[in-house]
C-alpha cells in the first residue's frame, strides 16, 4: 500500500512538473506519429488546448512545404534511427501563424528496446532569430561603413599626394614662365 502510495506521489508530482513547464512545449507521439499527451507550454506555444490535438497527427504543426516533402515522417525515422533528432524550422500555430522552433524529438524504448513513442520538446525561438538577423544586419552596415571609411581615406591621401605633384608642377611652370620672355 505504500509503495502505492509512493508511485502515486511520484506520478503526480511528474505531472504537475511537465504541467508547469509553459516555455517549452512538451509532449508525447505514437510510433506513428499521434499525440498521446499535451502540456500547458504547448498549449500556450502552438494555441491548441489538448482536446483539439490529443490523437491527431503531429504533423499538423509543419508548414505546407515541409509536408510536401514529407519531414514530419523523415524526422520521426531520423528519430527512430538515430534515437534523438535536434532541428529548427517554421511551424505553424492554430491561427495559421509561423514561428521559428528549435525542437527535439527523442525515440522512448521499453526496457527490451522496443520503440514505445517519442517525447517531443519544441520552443519558440523566433524572436531569437529576429535579433541574431537584425544583429548580423548590424554587422554587415558597419562592416559596410568600415570599407567606405576606408576607401574616404584611401581616396583623400592620393588626392593629397596628387595636390602635392600638382603644386610641384605648377611652381616649375611658374619658375619657367618668370624665365621666358614676354612674347606671344
């Protein structure tokens, strides 16, 4: 009775963990590919309550062209074969909206090594993105800057340098005008 009660405890307090994480979204495939459970990061993240999702396949989640080409069934095999998959790409929300993930997809094996499903974690990395993008922008202006900096400087001195030769120039035209005579 107390181990039980122990195992209940236990199960419940894992729940209520995976049912506070709300920055990621966590939850559970079939081998085939159907969400077996949902928490309330991937409620807040993807916009489905679990009652919408639970028993649906997951890849609903991937953008038309990537089910074109068939990455949600490519991923899960990767998974499968590899026992973990780490991958970034848009995906889509309820109301049809993309954001940028960072997902894992981890293959779950019974004590016999037969595969039982996947846990699927994702996160919402798109503003990120947004700020390594506007970052490198950045970079690329002052590197930009930088060169026409350069080419400012570059530019001046040889028109320093040619002035210099003009004024040589004209101050030998000038000693040879004082030397001829005044005629045409």
């Amino acid at each position: 009775k107390q181990a039980e009660d122990d195992l209940r405890a236990s199960q419940e307090q894992f729940r209520l963990l995976v049912q506070g994480v709300t920055d990621y979204a966590l939850y559970m495939l079939s081998p085939q590919g159907i969400i077996t459970n949902w928490n309330s990061g991937a409620a807040r993240i993807k916009g489905y309550d679990a009652e919408e999702v639970v028993g649906q396949h997951f890849s609903r989640f991937y953008t038309p062209e990537d089910r074109a080409v068939g990455l949600p069934e490519k991923a899960l095999a990767e998974a499968l074969a590899a026992g973990r998959l780490e991958m970034e790409g848009w995906r889509l929300r309820k109301d049809g909206s993309r954001f940028w993930a960072h997902a894992v997809l981890d293959a779950i094996r019974d004590d016999d090594g037969h595969i039982i499903g996947f846990a699927k974690i994702t996160r919402d990395i798109t503003e990120r993105r947004d700020t390594q993008a506007a970052l490198e922008q950045a970079r690329e202006a002052l590197f930009q800057s930088q060169k026409m900096e350069s080419i400012g400087q570059l530019t001046g001195g040889v028109a320093h340098d040619f002035n210099n030769l003009l004024m040589a120039i004209l101050g030998s035209l000038e000693l040879v005008r004082k030397r001829l005579p005044d005629t045409d």
